[in-house]
C-alpha cells in the first residue's frame, strides 16, 4: 500500500510532512511517495527552483522512515497531472493499492483538475480535514452531480475505508482528521522576505539549506 503525497514544495514545511505521515501511520502504509511537481497546472511558477525545491524536500525527509522523494513529474515535460502520475505508478506497481493523500482546499478545487474522473479509477483518495470537520461543507463547493459522484464514495471510518473488497475496486474517498499547522508555503516566503523567524516551521537541516540559498 503506497501513499502519494504531490504538491509544488515551495518549500516544503511541516504543513506538508505531519499531516502526510499522519495519514501513512494511520492506514499503515508500507511506504510514502512524496512526488514534487515540475509546472504546476493551477498554481503560478513556482519561487523556488526545481533544483531547490528538490534539495530542500531531501533534507526534510532525512528523518522520516520509508518516505520516498519520487521525481517523475520533474523528469516528465508539460504540466504534472496527477492523472498522469497515477497512471506511470500503476505501471510500475501494478499490485499495490495507490492511496493518494491531499488538502481540503485540494479537494474542494478536484472537479477542476484534468481528467478528475479518471483518478478514481487508479488510486482511493485520502483528504486529510481539521478536527471537526464537517462533511456538509464540501456541498456548497461542486456543482451538484459533481458532489454526488464523490459524496457516494466518501467515509470518515478508516476501518470501512481499508476494508477490502472482492474484487478490490478503486475509487473511496476517506475524509480523515489530522492535526493542522496554521502555514503555509506563501507565508514563509513572506516571513523570510522579512526577516521574521521561520525555523519553527520546518525540519533544521531544511531550514539551514534554505537560508544558504539567500
């Protein structure tokens, strides 16, 4: 069972690792694949270069066990479509369950995404919510039919959610409660552009790499 972790780490914090290892103590995964993206399709160019970004997501993972940095979106041109990225992975791990770990506001903004549809049919999909959450929120986000292609798959119960199914289909959404860090990447570059103090947010060996950046 390999979690997914994507995102544009720019730069990587604590916002992006404890929710993520949450999730993959969680469902006991056997491994997580934290997987940089090369040009995000819905965010701008990213501030940091691919080389940093990389560099940085290597030193914050130093200390987390059976994490992965896996570099197919930036060795791939174009866009870095998760449907893309999904698909590449079940050819190389054609018997493993793909469990892919995103954000609420991620979430929100799936109907949105290239080939959404086609996600569910290669990975179960984990979104990783604040404590309390409530799962009527996400109505007034979708267009209605959208809601009820996802609503039909989602659970809060990680023990239905991991139950398996004979044959096993693809496609649960499992709304998950994990703690949450009021950060975010924008805001540490902002912190850092003035001067504020941001080492709290981030592993020390990443936080030291970035300030020899500047």
């Amino acid at each position: 069972m390999i979690g997914i972790f994507g995102g544009t780490f720019d730069p990587v914090h604590y916002g992006h690792i404890k929710p993520a290892i949450s999730v993959k103590q969680a469902l006991n995964l056997t491994q997580l694949r934290f997987i940089p993206n090369r040009i995000p399709p819905h965010r701008e160019k990213p501030w940091l270069s691919v080389e940093q970004r990389l560099s940085l997501l290597e030193c914050a993972l130093e200390d987390y066990p059976n994490t992965i940095i896996d570099q197919r979106e930036l060795e791939r041109e174009g866009p870095s479509y998760m449907v893309d990225t999904l698909r590449s992975l079940k050819d190389d791990f054609p018997d493993e369950d793909l469990y892919l770990i995103i954000g609420m506001d991620a979430f929100f903004g799936i109907t949105s995404w290239f080939k959404w549809r086609s996600i569910f049919e290669l990975c179960h999909l984990v979104v990783t919510t604040r404590p309390g959450f409530d799962r009527s929120e996400i109505k007034g986000h979708m267009d209605s039919n959208d809601y009820l292609f996802l609503a039909q798959r989602m659970t809060t119960d990680v023990n239905a959610f991991m139950a398996q199914e004979s044959p096993q289909e693809m496609g649960k959404i499992l709304l998950q409660s994990v703690p949450q860090l009021d950060i975010s990447s924008t805001r540490i570059r902002n912190m850092l552009q003035d001067g504020d103090e941001i080492s709290q947010w981030m592993p020390q060996q990443a936080y030291e790499k970035l300030r020899g950046f500047f």
